[in-house]
C-alpha cells in the first residue's frame, strides 16, 4: 500500500494478544473515505511518555505507512508498517465538519452493512431502548465471549482518563481508583432499533474505550454510568454507533465507538468534497484509437 491519512473515529478498549500484549484497535477512514482498521497497535503508545508524540485521540488526523494485513481477509483491515513513525497531521475539531464527514459515511442499517460484505460501518439507531449489562450465562455470540475475556486479560492499572489526558467533563467522570481491577466483567451494551423497516431489534455490545472505562469507573450500570451513556446520549446528544465486527466471526456486530453530536448539530457546507476520488484504471479501450 502507501502512506494514508486516516481519521481517527473509533478506539476500542485494550485487549490481550499473546503475541503483541496489549493491544488496540483503531479505525477511521482515508482521504478517499475508505474505512480502515488499524490493528494491532500497541497499549504503549497510549501508556507510556516515550510515545507521547505519537499518541493519538479520536478526531486526530494521523499519517501512517500501511499495507493489507495478511492474516486478516476483512478488506478495511491494515498492519502499520512502523508504528513508531506514525504523525499526528492534525485534529477536527468542529461538530459540523464531524456530522458532515459521518452523514457521507453513514449506512442505512446493519443489514446494509452486513450484504456490503464490509466489516465496519456508521448507523444511526431509529430509536434506543436501553443501555445495560447482561450477565455472561446469557451470552449466545461467542465472538462476545471472546473479546470479553481478552478484555479482562489486558485489563490495566493506568486509566484512560491518564493516558489520554482527556478532560471531558460531560461524558468521562474523574476517576480516583486508578488501580481497581475488575474480573469477569459483564457484556454492556444498547437496545435499539435500526432504521430497517423490518428490524426485529438488536442486542449489540459495547466495546469503545471511553464507554468501557467509565463503566471500570463504577463497576454497575445502573447510576452515573446509564446517567450519561443513556439518558444524557439521548436526551441531549444525536447518539450514532460505529460498528465492526471480528475476523473470526464476520456475522457478528460490536459498538466500536459511540459519536454523539449535540442536538440540533448542522452538517458543514463545503465547497469542496470532503474525499478525494480515486482515478479509475485504465483499461484496454483507452489505448485503442478510435476511428471516425
């Protein structure tokens, strides 16, 4: 492949390779608006001040050197060459030119996305239900029992809020117990419908960073946790769900990262695309010469 900038738009909570450690999952999209899964990336860019000039957030435009990853057959799925010369290249910060990138983005529902063949998408729920817990005996997905318990594995003692510096007072308490260690965590997750006429309802567990360690935070859902991640996301926020699935299990759907827009929030006009357009390959007609 080719060096890319790539949007930042979802980070998930670290879990336990036995040949990386810990490890992230990242995905964005291109300059072309192509999504892409950077995996895996090392905890230690998040964790440790040696990297701290190439720790990166959500909303972070970053320039990294990527070729298909060889072991993984989803197509959005990228090994960085060197992750130690990734770029921070810059940061969006307004919620318009976020909406407006992720309306170009976005799939009617997740059956959409499921027939596209794609392993990641953008949905926006017809309506919430319920953001809750539920406990692992009734789990049926594996590929949910799965992720839980490398979740657990990597399980760190340094909290997002240290590591990231993120001081967002709306959605991510302060958290003073940076040392608590939670064992045999249970599935979080929303209820809710997509925009498919025929949807029955979906069931689909949460696995973002900033959801995760605010429920690390408090250990319950009931409380500050269902405070912000439900009521305050519906009542005040335009919630949309990023969503990717496992290689292992291509059928089945997480929450990778929540965008929450404030309501009433405006796409931004631009006077350009907001992606680039690939050429398209030449074929043999455009060598031929044509006669008149």
């Amino acid at each position: 492949m080719a060096v890319e900038k790539i949007i930042v738009m979802a980070l998930t909570y670290p879990e336990l390779s036995k040949k990386h450690g810990p490890i992230v999952c990242v995905a964005g999209v291109n300059e072309y608006g192509e999504w892409r899964r950077l995996y895996p990336l090392p905890f230690k860019i998040w964790s440790e001040d040696d990297y701290k000039n190439i720790k990166f957030h959500k909303w972070d435009v970053i320039e990294v050197d990527v070729e298909k990853a060889r072991h993984d057959p989803r197509k959005e799925s990228m090994r960085v060459k060197d992750w130690r010369q990734i770029k921070v290249v810059g940061h969006i910060e307004d919620w318009s030119l976020r909406l407006s990138i992720v309306q170009e983005l976005l799939d009617p529902d997740i059956e959409t996305i499921v027939k596209s063949g794609r392993s990641l998408g953008v949905i926006k729920p017809r309506e919430i239900l319920d953001f809750y817990a539920k406990p692992r005996q009734r789990l049926k997905e594996d590929a949910e029992k799965l992720v839980l318990e490398k979740m657990e594995e990597a399980d760190s003692t340094v909290t997002l809020l240290e590591y990231l510096g993120i001081k967002d007072e709306h959605l991510l308490p302060e958290v003073k117990e940076p040392d608590t260690k939670i064992e045999k965590l249970p599935w979080i997750g929303y209820r809710f419908y997509c925009r498919n006429p025929q949807c029955r309802g979906h069931e689909m567990m949460v696995i973002d960073w900033e959801a995760q360690e605010l429920f690390r935070k408090y250990k319950v859902v009931e409380g500050p946790v269902k405070e912000k991640l439900f009521n305050y996301m519906v009542e005040e926020r335009d919630l949309y769900f990023i969503v990717g699935n496992t290689w292992k299990y291509h059928k089945s759907f997480m929450i990778i990262g929540l965008f929450y827009p404030p309501k009433g929030t405006k796409t931004q006009k631009t006077l350009i695309p907001l992606f680039k357009k690939r050429a398209k390959p030449k074929t043999l007609d455009n060598f031929i010469l044509k006669r008149e």
